[in-house]
C-alpha cells in the first residue's frame, strides 16, 4: 500500500524500468487491483511460460537419465515442442 513503509520494495528486487508496478490498496494481494484483468489479458503468454517451465523440467529430467548432462541430444526435440 502506497506510503506505509512496511510495503515499501526492497533495493534488492526493486522493479526496473518499464516493469509494470501494482498499486494495492488494501491489505489482500488481489483485492483493489487491476492483476485479474491483466491476468486475463495475459492468458496466452501465461500458457506459453507454463507450458515452456514443464516441458524444461521434463527436458532435464530425460537429459539427465540420458547421461546427456549438457543436453545436447534433446536440444532440438525441446525447442520443436516450445512452437
């Protein structure tokens, strides 16, 4: 909430330039904030970065058990799968 220094960015992780910054005005994460339309706006990049963080996991786990610990072998089954 704006002007309470308890909710104040830490330096560490402070957003950086042209990174969108929420505005809560209440106490609940999404309660008084536009995150659900953006969301919702979002919904397609949303799929992609999730279906791109499972198939990496699943990318490493198959790498791994290949002994193919630089993933060289898998590298172009991966990306085909992220079109």
């Amino acid at each position: 909430m704006e002007g309470d220094s308890r909710t104040q960015f830490d330096s560490r992780v402070s957003p950086q330039e042209g990174e969108r910054v929420l505005t809560k005005h209440d106490v609940s994460a999404f309660a008084g904030t536009s995150l659900e339309q953006i969301l919702l706006n979002n919904q397609t990049a949303l799929k992609h970065l999730g279906k791109a963080i499972s198939l990496d996991a699943t990318y490493r786990t198959q790498a791994q058990q290949d002994k193919d610990l630089e993933g060289i072998q898998h590298m172009q089954e991966f990306k085909m799968l992220l079109k």
